[in-house]
C-alpha cells in the first residue's frame, strides 16, 4: 500500500526549506538560502576562456564568481546531434560526444550551455552544451531530433501510445522527453506543456542573438515553483504553505500550469512552526547525526569525506534470537532499508561504500544484494551499484547535482579544522612544555609567561607533574601561568540562549 505524500513548505525572508513527506516520515528535504539561490538549470551565453585538450575539457566564463567547468562529452557539435538523433529513444544526456574538445572549442568563442551541476566545494558548476528545458510532463530538446520517454513508465502499450501521442505534436527538428508524469496528463495538457516550452525556448533564442556573453538567457523557477513542478504527483494529497505570499505565488503557478492541484493547496495557519507541527525539525536533527540506531538495535555509522560515502552495519544492541547467521542477515536487510532513506534525506551523491557485516553464505548476500536493487528503485537519483562482494562492501554512485544536507548546513569546525577529531589534553600539555622548551633555546629567557586554557592547566599540575618538575629542573626556568579568555567549559555551551 502506497503511503499519502505531503509536501512541507517553510518559506521565510532569507531561507526556502522543502520536506516531503511519506505518511509522517521526512524522504526528501530541499534548502535554499536566498543569498545561494540555485543555478542547475539556468542558461547562459558563455565564453571559453581554457580549452583543456589533455583533460578533454575546458573552463567557460558564465559570469559567476567562479568559472564553469565544461567536460567534452557534454560539447554540441553536427557529429554529437546526428548521433544522438540516431538513438530515438536514448536521453541524450546519458550518451557522451566523442568528438576531440579541441576540434569544436577554441578560446574566446561563445556558446550556449545549461549547469547541470551546482558549485561543490570548491568547484566552480558543471556546465554542458546540451540544453533542455523542463516543464511538467515534457522536458525540450531544442537542439536534438529525437523523441524519448521516461524508463519508469514500464508497461509496453502506455509507453506506445504517449509515443505516439507526442510524436504528433512534436516541432520538426526538436527533441522531447515524455517524464514519468505524463501518466497524469490529462487530455490536451501535453499540448499545453510543449507550447510554454517552446515559448521559453524563443525568448532564449532572441536574448542569445542580442546580447554579448557572458549573460544569462534564462533561469529556472525559484525553489518552490520548481519542486512542486517535478514533486507533485498523485499520491501527494496536501501542499502546505506557511507564508501568505508564497501561498499566493504557487496558487497562480499551479492553476496555470496543473489543472487541479489548487485543491491541494493549504495555507498553513497554526500556533506553531509549521516543521515542528509536522516532526520535521526532530527528522532533520536525526539525519544530521552520525549515528543511526536501527529498529532491531543495530546502528549505521555514516561518514562524509571529500572523496566518499561510507556506511558501516554494526548489531549494535541487537543479539538475535536464533543464531548469529539470522542476526547479521537481519541487520543487514534492516540497514539497507535505512542505507537508501538516508541517502535521499541527506541528498548524499558521487562515490558511496556500503559496508555491510560479513556473511558466509553466498545465497545470504545475494538476498541483500537484490533486497538493495530493489529499494533503490524507489530513489529518483540515477544510481549504478556493483555487487556486493565477499567482504560484504557494495561500491555504488549516485547521480549528485547538488550539495548534501551537511554541507549545506554546517561548515567545517573551527575548533578542529574540519577533521572531526581534536588533540587530547595530554598531547596538548606535551606539545606546549616542546615550546617552552623551544622559546628557552632560542632566546635563553628563565621567566616565561604561558597562557593557557584551564583544563590543561590541571593536566599539567596533576597528571603530568613529573613531566612539569624535570622541565623545571632541566633549565631551571621560572614560569609564571595566567589563564586564557577561554575556558574549556565553553566549548560545551551552546552558541546562543533565548531567555524568555
């Protein structure tokens, strides 16, 4: 049984957040700060400022703050299209231009491109030259002659007959997508579909002709406009809104552009945060945690790096009943259901590593290995994941457009430069009574003056007296101890307190 979807909508003056919901349980979130305002999607007249032909790339300038990367099977040329058109069915962004970057690119030249990426880190976006515009149940290739339709619509005799449907309507030399909510459409919709499509596209093509790069030509619908556009189906049976004007905004939006939706449509009004009316709040601060504790007792440990994902399945609590086959069997199909909710909650993206607890028997991770497969369809992300071996590690990818939920709302720690992990007080007093040490070598000073945290004083004049008397006796040095501003239980307390 399918669970009722609601989309959560917080809007206030300098932040978007989005939650969807299935029954009570947040699987999608969606922030975005004002100041941040997302750019996948938008385009832009850019001008190659580096052809890489080494790295088959190039660096376009869009007008950002940083420059945009372009990866040459992303690059339009007659060759790319021709190909493309030869794969009627194929989305062309999942097939690759083989043509040398350098026989199609030369700097200074301007181009048409679409980001498809955000800035991650301290990337600049991902640009590529095959540009689509999305709308509700079609998405336009203006530059392609090929018409494709959704892999999630499976049944024969509907993927024939929306084919059939589209390929009426569709513009000579242009190419369209059928999206998964073309099942939806209801009559004539397609129609109207395609018309603001190709009214998106004319307004680019006058602004691409008129105006000197770098420029933008167009920009996709704010963060509310666009989620509901691809979010809204069916099973989603309330929109809730908590701000009047965004209520207003997306009333209009829907009643131009999906027939019906407007009875969805709820103005939220209650003596409480709309978050914490729905348990989003106490959902989000679960996914921002480490730890996660599983139903049976067991727990995943989820850490984030530069380069990967990892998952680690531990049995934590969780002693089975039976033996210790059924145990590490059970834990693992009960973490993999988990693995993929956290997955879509935290947006997590690129190189993923599942480690799950070794099982002997080969039938037992084959279990595992398909019971993951077919949870994964459920994730509108493209993943591709490697079978599970006999250490019991999956290696998989998952399609990143933007930044995780951590990076989006945390940076790095100040107090540990972003490792995670602190020197321990005893490292610290060992490494404060070297300096000494050093300042005595270098300038011959018996009186030195060290200011220093409280808790290592303490360490210093307890645990490590020995170490504090050879040091006084070694040089014969007259040290003289003053407390610094901070103080260790500082570092417990919380950055601000609302006093009532």
């Amino acid at each position: 049984m399918t669970k009722t979807k609601k989309l959560i909508i917080n809007a206030t003056a300098s932040e978007t957040r989005i939650g969807l919901l299935e029954g009570t349980r947040l699987v999608d979130l969606y922030v975005e700060r004002h100041t941040k305002r997302g750019m996948v999607g938008n385009i832009y007249k850019a001008k190659v400022s580096r052809v890489l032909p080494g790295m088959q790339s190039a660096f376009v300038n869009i007008g950002a703050d940083r420059s945009a990367f372009l990866y040459g099977g992303g690059v339009m040329d007659s060759v790319y299209a021709a190909s493309v058109s030869s794969h009627p069915n194929q989305d062309p962004r999942e097939l690759s231009n083989r043509t040398p970057i350098e026989k199609v690119l030369r700097e200074g030249q301007e181009i048409c491109v679409q980001v498809a990426k955000e800035p991650l880190g301290t990337k600049g976006p991902r640009v590529t030259m095959v540009v689509t515009i999305p709308g509700r149940y079609l998405v336009l290739m203006p530059e392609f002659n090929s018409l494709g339709i959704s892999r999630r619509i499976e049944d024969e005799a509907i993927r024939k007959a929306l084919t059939e449907e589209v390929e009426r309507i569709r513009p000579p030399e242009m190419g369209i997508i059928i999206r998964t909510a073309a099942l939806e459409a209801p009559p004539g919709h397609l129609q109207k579909d395609l018309e603001y499509l190709l009214k998106i596209w004319e307004s680019v093509a006058i602004k691409r002709n008129r105006c000197a790069a770098p420029a933008l030509l167009y920009q996709e619908p704010d963060l509310v406009l666009k989620t509901t556009r691809d979010l809204l189906s069916e099973d989603v049976s309330e929109i809730v809104v908590d701000d009047e004007q965004v209520y207003n905004q997306l009333k209009h939006f829907l009643a131009d552009s999906i027939p019906g939706a407007n009875e969805k449509l709820v103005h939220f009004q209650g003596d409480d945060l709309i978050f914490d009316h729905f348990g989003i709040e106490m959902e989000l601060a679960k996914a921002m945690a480490r730890k996660v504790w599983l139903p049976s007792g067991g727990y995943l440990v989820i850490d984030q790096t530069e380069a990967l994902t990892s998952f680690d399945v531990n049995t934590g609590k969780f002693v089975g009943s039976v033996n210790a086959r059924d145990t590490i069997l059970r834990t693992n199909l009960e973490a993999l259901e988990e693995i993929v909710y956290q997955l879509r909650v935290r947006n997590l993206g690129g190189i993923i590593v599942l480690d799950f607890i070794d099982m002997e028997h080969v039938e037992d991770r084959m279990r595992v290995n398909d019971r993951l497969l077919e949870t994964l369809k459920s994730d509108k992300s493209r993943t591709n994941v490697l079978a599970i071996n006999e250490l019991g590690l999956v290696q998989m990818t998952r399609k990143r457009t933007r930044e995780s939920m951590e990076r989006v709302l945390t940076v790095d720690c100040r107090h540990c430069n972003g490792h995670g992990r602190v020197l321990s007080n005893e490292s610290l007093v060992y490494e404060m009574t070297r300096e000494i040490e050093r300042v005595y070598l270098k300038k011959g000073h018996k009186e030195i003056k060290v200011r220093l945290r409280d808790d290592i004083y303490e360490k210093l004049l307890n645990e490590e007296k020995p170490l504090y008397n050879s040091l006084i006796e070694k040089y014969q040095l007259l040290l003289q101890f003053e407390p610094a501003s901070l103080k260790a239980e500082m570092l417990e307390e919380p950055p601000y307190e609302v006093l009532g």
